[in-house]
C-alpha cells in the first residue's frame, strides 16, 4: 500500500477552458455572468478572461493577444463594469435581458446557435 499511488483529476480550471472553446458553452457562460442579480466585482473580467484564454490565445498572435487583452482591462475598468452591469439592469427592467451569442458567420457553430436559446432559457 505504500506505493499505490493516487488517481490525479484535471483541475477544474482546465476543464472549463477546456469547455469554454466550445463557443455556444462560452455564450452561454457569458451570458450567466451577465445576467448575475448580484454582481461580483471582477467575476465578469474572470469570465471573460476564461473565455479569451480558451477561445483567443490559440487564435492570435502574441501581439495581437496582448492588444486584445489591454482593450478588456480599458473595457472593464471599475467604471466600465459598473456601465455593463447596469446596461444589463436597465434591460431587464424592460423585459430584455443582455446576451452574448455565436457569431452567424461563423460557419463551424452557425448550425448550434438555436441551442444557445436553449441553454441561455434553462
């Protein structure tokens, strides 16, 4: 018994960013965040930064990903939060609610973008 050795499991981290380049599961993901009664501060740049780093990093050079990411911390500066948040606050007092979802014109999940009502509806 000494030496058996214990089964390791993929951390949960992985397993989202793992799950997260599935973009109708990151729409979806997205849209939770944004949808959140109570917002975190920093939960939404979490989210998004999961996002990025699942669907962005493999696509774009280090530059370009660089880029991309000082755009998000502009975006999402404590102030510019506050504004996403309240957009998505304002909408729902009228009935609407702020969602993220699958580019159309992307041909490899154009066919899946109904399941994101379905998902986003549960």
């Amino acid at each position: 018994m000494k030496n058996a050795k214990m089964p390791t499991s993929d951390s949960y981290q992985d397993y989202l960013i793992e799950a997260l380049k599935d973009k109708i599961h990151a729409a979806a993901y997205l849209t939770a965040h944004l949808e959140d009664d109570d917002p975190q501060p920093g939960l939404l740049e979490l989210a998004l930064s999961n996002v990025f780093e699942a669907l962005g990093e493999p696509n774009m050079s280090a530059d370009d990903a660089k880029l991309h990411l000082e755009k998000l911390d502009a975006l999402l500066s404590p102030e510019g939060s506050a504004t996403i948040y309240g957009l998505a606050s304002w909408l729902k007092a009228l009935g609407l609610k702020l969602t993220v979802a699958v580019d159309a014109g992307d041909e490899e999940n154009s066919a899946n973008v109904a399941e994101l009502a379905e998902v986003g509806n549960v």
